[in-house]
C-alpha cells in the first residue's frame, strides 16, 4: 500500500523523467523550447539537474513548480528511459494523475471520520490498482474517466468536513482583493485565483483542489487545515514568513521574509463568478 511519503517526488531514485518527457515552451516559465521526449539541456549523465539551485534566475520558473507526485521514481524503478523505452514517456503525466489523485483520496479518508470509509478504501485500492500497472498499460489507460469516477467521493468528503462553508467552487477571482477576508471551510475547487490578494486572508478548513494560486498573494494569510493543498501550488504563490501553513509543508525557498507591512485589511472586492464547477 503506498504512503503519502511515496507520493513525493525523489528525484535521488529517478532517472530524470521530468526533464525529458514533457515538452517546453518557449514562455514566462521556461527560457527555451523544447519538445517532449528530448532531454532538456541542463540535464545531466547522472539525471540531474546543472542549473537547480538557479533554475528561477535563468528563467525555469516551469520547473520549479512542476511536482511528479512520485510518479518519477515509481516508473524509473520499472524502467529505464535511457535504455530507449519510451513508452515510458506517456505513461509518465498518467501515473502522475493517479499518485494525485492517490494524495486527495488519502486525505479524504483522513478527513471522513469513518463517513465514506468503505467507498474511500475502495477508491484507493483501485487508484492504487491502476498505479502499478506496468508503463505500456499506463500510457492507454483513461486516466481521466477514472478522475471523474472518483471525484464525487472527493466532493463529498470536502463538503463533509466543510459543513457550511461557502461555495466559490470555479469562481474567477482574477485579482480579486481579498485582503482579510473570512474564507474559513469556503469551496474554492477550481478557482481562478490567480495574482489575487489574499494577504492576511484566513482559509482555514478551505478546499482548494485545483486552485490556481499563481502569484497569488499570500503574506500573513492561514492556510492551517487548508485541504487538498498540494505543494506546487504553494510554490506558484508568493508569501513570506507570516504565512501559516499547514502541517507538513515547507514553505517555498523564493519566498520572502516578512514585510513590514502585513496587517489584514478589509477585502473591497470579491471578483466575478464562474459557472464552471469542479
């Protein structure tokens, strides 16, 4: 049975696959292009990275927040990529979905009390099923029907634990000023949450399964108990050493030290609503 501790990457036991599989373009996260399956050029002959602890100066950013969720050391245990099986590389985004999806059903279970216990076992277990498959089966799988199959379980444990939390479940809140604001037990699955003020914001008890937090501000905001965070999504951000996190999360090494001023302020918009629900 895999551990939330499988479900991290290592990239010690991996054989570079993230540097090789996806393709890059030439953007704001990545300084050159380059196309899937080809090694990027900082990687090493030992599957390391030349530029790591520079990766955001030379323009990288891509790479910083980009987390296999295990998925790497998991499939270069079963195959080598330099040995030229390259069917390594599709199944590579599809045992990333599932180890994800492998550390929201874990936490659901955690969150459920006993409530949902036999469907969330039985959720993992077929997760976990699927995950072991060898890389060829991997790379045809339907990842995604399986998503949707399990969603609703995720669902229902949020809005277990949630109680009466408000919904902003896909709600575009593109640099919405929430400077402050009470989102304790709130839904913001899916939210567009991008470059938006959450300074001093309390989010304790929120579901933020996909959120989109980038360069989302949060200096001083208390994301303790915050569920269904994941840790690229704490790197997409900017905070500093104000922001509570929740237990076991390092805070981002590019974050900065506490500004002097981090005092809460009074939200003065909300952004739009979107219909889209997650």
């Amino acid at each position: 049975m895999l551990d939330l501790i499988d479900l991290r990457a290592d990239c010690r036991r991996c054989t570079g696959l993230c540097c090789v599989a996806p393709a890059f373009a030439r953007s704001a996260d990545f300084a050159f292009a380059k196309p899937a399956g080809t090694p990027c050029r900082h990687l090493q002959a030992d599957a390391r990275c030349g530029v790591h602890a520079e990766l955001r100066p030379r323009g990288m950013v891509g790479c910083t927040v980009f987390d296999c969720f295990g998925a790497g050391q998991a499939l270069s245990a079963r195959t080598d990529r330099r040995a030229g099986d390259t069917t390594v590389f599709a199944a590579f985004p599809q045992l990333k979905t599932l180890h994800e999806l492998l550390r929201y059903l874990l936490e659901a279970r955690s969150l459920s009390g006993g409530v949902l216990a036999d469907d969330l076992g039985a959720a993992i277990a077929r997760t976990e099923e699927l995950a072991g498959l060898d890389p060829a089966e991997l790379a045809t799988l339907d990842v995604e029907a399986h998503r949707r199959a399990v969603n609703p379980l995720l669902v229902a444990a949020s809005e277990a634990a949630r109680g009466e939390g408000p919904d902003h479940r896909g709600a575009d809140l593109v640099g919405a000023r929430l400077r402050g604001a009470d989102l304790r037990r709130a839904s913001l699955r899916g939210a567009l949450l991008l470059g938006a003020d959450l300074r001093g914001a309390d989010l304790r008890g929120a579901d933020v399964t996909g959120a989109d937090l980038r360069g989302a501000r949060l200096e001083g905001a208390d994301l303790r108990e915050v569920m269904f965070l994941v840790p690229p999504q704490l790197t997409a951000a900017r905070g500093d050493a104000t922001t509570r996190l929740p237990e076991g999360f390092e805070r981002p090494d590019h974050w900065t030290a506490a500004p002097r001023d981090s005092a809460p302020a009074r939200p003065r918009s909300q952004g739009r609503r979107r219909s889209k629900r997650r």
